[in-house]
C-alpha cells in the first residue's frame, strides 16, 4: 500500500507543478518497442543467465501514453508523461514439455520524465537529445501458450514475484517537426534501462 501510495504522490506533485507553469503543450506518443534483454542476474548466478540465454530471446512491445511539456528557453524543455508499457519476451526449447509457443507481456504504467535539448538553426525542423528517468509501476504478466499439436492459443494473467514500484533512465534522439503554431510532430528513437532490480534476488 506504501508503494501505491509513494507513486500516486509522485503523479499528484508531478501534476501540480506542471500546471503551475504557463505554456505548457499537451500531446500524445505511441511507440513500438524492442527487448534486448528482460532479465540477467548477479555474478553468484551467473549459471542462470547461460540458462536463459539458451532458451529466452527478445520480443516487442509498445508503449502509449500522453505528456505534459514545458519550455524553459529556446532549446531547452522538460517533459513528464503517463503511460502504458507491454515489454515482450518469448521463450524457445520447451517442446520438450509439450509446449511449442510461450511468450511473455510484461505489463508496467509508465511515470516518465525527460529534459530535451534541440539544437540547429532550421526552426521548423529540429533535432534534439534527451535524457530521464522512468518510474515504472508493475501491472501483471500477460503469458500466451499453446500446447504442442493444437492450433489453440491461451492466455494467462500472473503477477509474478516482481517489486511494485521500478526504476530506468532513458536517453533518445529525435526530430521535432513544426507544422504550425500550434501542432508539432516527432519522430524519436530512444533506449531505457532498468536501474533497480525487478526482484528481490
């Protein structure tokens, strides 16, 4: 309930001190995504990690979300945002239990909060950097399956042994497109990495 409670007093603050700001533009992002890794372990289990490696492999996810920007100065911004994270993960080499499909959806709400820098002289197309942090709030995990033989997928929602509340840091590079006065378009590319563990071990 503490963890529920820190997060939601993020948001609140988070809210507040955006909307006391004046200029403040409101947008929307969605975004495909790519799991290098999900999961790796400490050097006393680096056994473990040879055993995922042989039998896990990346998946795609999405994120989609809205965001709340203010400018500081000409180049420099800060933005926060709220969103939905599904980060994929598919396991092979289990046919040997009569399973020849199993993949993971790792589902998370997504606090994220980014200062930008744009720089070049051309004002209706800007590239720019970024870098932030993430807070990430654990949903549940989304598994589908289907038995070796039969043409039927399931599907199950488990919680899984991770922390409620985790932490990334992120860093991107984009292109902010100026359609007029009032509309902006972007097309950025960005990687994140989980700072804190996702368990306990």
């Amino acid at each position: 309930m503490k963890k529920v409670g820190s997060l939601i007093l993020f948001a609140v603050v988070l809210s507040v001190q955006i909307s006391a700001q004046k200029s403040m533009a409101i947008g929307g992002y969605f975004s495909p995504s790519f799991a290098s890794r999900f999961t790796s372990s400490s050097d006393e289990l680096s056994w473990l990690n040879t055993d995922m490696n042989n039998i896990s492999r990346a998946g795609f996810g999405y994120s989609v979300g809205v965001f709340w920007e203010q400018k500081i100065s000409d180049k420099l911004s800060f933005r926060a945002g709220l969103g939905y994270l599904s980060m994929g993960e598919n396991v092979d080499s289990l046919s040997a239990v009569g399973v020849d499909l199993y993949k993971s959806n790792y589902r998370f709400i997504e606090l994220p909060l980014v200062a930008s820098y744009s720089f070049g002289a051309n004002k209706y197309v800007r590239p720019y950097v970024s870098f932030g942090y993430v807070l990430n709030y654990y949903i549940n995990n989304r598994i589908t399956y289907s038995y070796a033989g039969s043409n039927n997928e399931e599907t199950q929602l488990v919680k899984n042994d991770f922390n409620a509340i985790n932490h990334a840091l992120r860093v991107s590079f984009g292109y902010d497109f100026v359609l007029d006065k009032k509309w902006n378009m972007r097309a950025e590319c960005y990687a994140a990495s989980f700072v804190s563990s996702l368990t306990e071990q």
